[in-house]
C-alpha cells in the first residue's frame, strides 16, 4: 500500500489544499481522498478489528464502540502500514503547514476505528483537545457509510476576528476530514435504527512529550470513554523523552 498511497498523494494539489486548509480554519474536507482499490483493504480489516470492539456510553453526550491501536495492530496491521506512510505524513505536514509526527507508541488514539452500529451511537460537540505540548490533528477516513449520521462542524470558534461557520457533512468510503483538534467544534448525529457507520481515525502530532498528569487524564478519558482499561493500559511502557508541561 505504501507505493500505490504515495501514488495518489501526487495526484493532488497540495498548495491548493493547504490554501483552503487555513481559509477554514485548520480543516479540510476530501470526498474522494483514496481510491475503492484503496479502501477495500481498510473497509476488510472492519471485520477483523469489530472482534474488539468496547462499547462506552456517557449520558448525554457519547454512545458507541472504540477499538484502540493496540487491538488493530494484532488484527489489522494494514492500518498501522497506512499511519506510518512517510508519505502520507509529509503530505498532511504540507496541508498543517508544519512538520508531523506520529504518536507514541503507547497512545491508543494514535489510530483508533469507531463503530456506531446501535440506533442512537453518536457523540456530542467537542473538540479533539490536545494533551500533547503541541498541536494534535486528525485525519477522519470512512470506511463503512450506510448511515443518516452527520459530521455536523463549526469553524473558527476560537478565532474572534472571524464569525463562526457551520457545516454538516457525511465521510463517504475512502473521504477524508483533516483539522486541528484543538479548532473544530463537531459532533457525529445520532444513528439510526438499522444503520451503520464505522470510521478510522489518525492522529498526528507536532511534539510528542507530554507532562504526567496530562498522561493520567488522558488516561483516564480513554478508558472510561473509549477503549476501556485493559485496551488503554495493556501496552503502557516508559516514555523515552523527557516531558515538559503541556
């Protein structure tokens, strides 16, 4: 996969999405992102990966299932493949407009699958804030779309110069939504009965180090709302850089 991604990040216009990029306020949107060649495998590995699914739900604001990077890496390697693409990275470094970097290895969100296949998964407005020093931003691909769900989104909430933008959208099988997790406001509306949706998400990020109790929190948030203990703790191993505050 990592030749034929390459491939078809050359076939895009970089300067043009990076322009529309910032001219949204740190998101972009691309129906089109991968090709139904390039999906395929993604959308195989669903099957494999839902044996570890863990169901959350917090009232009044999230219902649904999380499978961690941890559990996808025993089950579904070809998604790890995708995450690491050198390519892939220094494309969406070009549209954030600063130099990328993966998530540690012991960060079940680095990518993670969510599958809303309840009638009324969904998830509430948030942010994807960042406990990391730097900046965090993630890359949404659909996988499975057979959904009424929307990606509602508000753009430049934090910017006062600017006025706030809405938009709803849906992520068909190969789309793509890359932002600033600290900068969009979004939700996922609520399934309905007989549906299904499943995404993949990455999460990239430009520095790495992370104070202790940041880790906790983030910990704790991943647990309870996510991927459940065991998935979250399973693989936690001494850092190797030093940490600063967040």
């Amino acid at each position: 996969m990592t030749d034929a991604i390459a491939a078809r990040l050359g076939g895009f216009d970089s300067a043009a999405l990076r322009r529309e990029f910032v001219s949204q306020g740190a998101f972009v949107f691309l129906p089109d992102f991968l090709t139904p060649e390039l999906t395929a495998p993604l959308v195989a590995a669903v099957a494999a990966a839902g044996r570890s699914v863990n169901r959350n739900y917090l009232p009044g604001h999230k219902q649904g299932g999380s499978v961690s990077r941890h559990a996808i890496d025993e089950a579904a390697p070809v998604i790890a493949s995708l995450y690491r693409s050198p390519a892939l990275i220094e494309w969406l470094g070009r549209l954030a407009g600063e130099r990328l970097q993966m998530s540690p290895d012991d960060d079940p969100h680095a990518y993670a699958l969510y599958f809303y296949t309840r009638a009324g998964d969904h998830i509430g407005w948030h942010y994807d804030t960042s406990y990391y020093a730097g900046r965090r931003y993630t890359l949404l691909i659909g996988l499975i779309e057979e959904s009424s769900c929307r990606l509602d989104y508000q753009l430049h909430t934090r910017d006062q110069a600017r006025s706030t933008v809405a938009g709803s959208l849906q992520i068909p099988p190969g789309g793509l939504v890359f932002f600033d997790g600290d900068a969009l406001r979004h939700r996922i509306t609520p399934l309905g009965a007989g549906e299904r949706r499943v995404s993949l998400t990455f999460e990239y990020l430009t520095d790495p180090r992370m104070h202790g109790w940041w880790r906790f929190v983030s910990d704790m948030k991943d647990s309870l709302a996510y991927f459940g203990f065991r998935q979250v703790f399973r693989r936690r191993a001494p850092r190797r850089a030093p940490r600063c505050g967040a």
